[in-house]
C-alpha cells in the first residue's frame, strides 16, 4: 500500500493487476486501484476535483482532471475515510500514476493534497519499476 499524508490528510493507494480484463496480445494492460482518503483535520471537508498523471513504461503520459472523484464529491467529517475503487488502463504491461485531489475545507479554504506515486507493475514486463 501506498500513503501520502499532506494538510493533515492522508491518502492511500493499493493498485492491483486485473489479468483477466488484461489482453497482452491487444496492448491492453488493465489495473485496479482502491483509494482511501482519511480526514485528519479539526474540520469537515470535501473532495472537489482531482488529477491525475498516468505513466507508462514507454514514457507515454496521460492526465486526467475532473470534478469530485466517482461522480461523488464527498464530504468527510474530522475522522471519516471515503474510500472508493477504480481503474486505469495502459498499453503497456508497466507504468506510474501519480496526482492530486483538490480540497475545499469548511471555512472556504482551498488546497491540493497529494496521491502517492505508485506503481502498475504487471506480470508481463520483466523490468519493473518498483
């Protein structure tokens, strides 16, 4: 598992390898990953955006920036986890994702916490980068 904890907000990341959605043969390499987002502040806040970098072994980079995360833009007391899984595709059998979520804090604050780099390391590429 991967953790990152930035303005009392810790986020982690466990990707994981679907072979069975996988298609080595079509460059399809597809992963899981389910993250966690725990709200460590005196205060309540919400998840309003995020970004996303995706790596491949390649070098072939792709970002993502949207609102919320999931269709949801979750609101988290002090203490509360939101916790949700989804996925990345890539058409290589290896690769890096990285980013940020943008956050909205209860008394109006705006701020960005950061999502661990972790690594998509499939079954099928020898060189791993983790």
């Amino acid at each position: 598992m991967y953790e990152r904890k930035t303005h009392d907000v810790v986020v982690r990341v466990e990707p994981e390898f679907l072979g069975e959605q996988s298609s080595p043969a079509d460059h399809r390499y597809i992963w899981a990953y389910t993250v966690e987002i725990e709200n460590l502040r005196a205060e309540d806040m919400q998840v309003v955006g995020r970004f996303w970098q995706i790596t491949d072994r390649d070098g072939q980079m792709q970002e993502v920036r949207g609102e919320g995360v999931v269709g949801e833009k979750p609101v988290l007391k002090p203490g509360e986890t939101f916790r949700y899984t989804s996925g990345a595709p890539l058409s290589a059998p290896s690769g890096v994702m990285l980013g940020t979520y943008q956050i909205k804090a209860n008394g109006g604050e705006h701020f960005d916490i950061d999502i661990p780099a972790f690594s998509l390391d499939s079954p099928f590429d020898p060189r791993s980068i983790n």
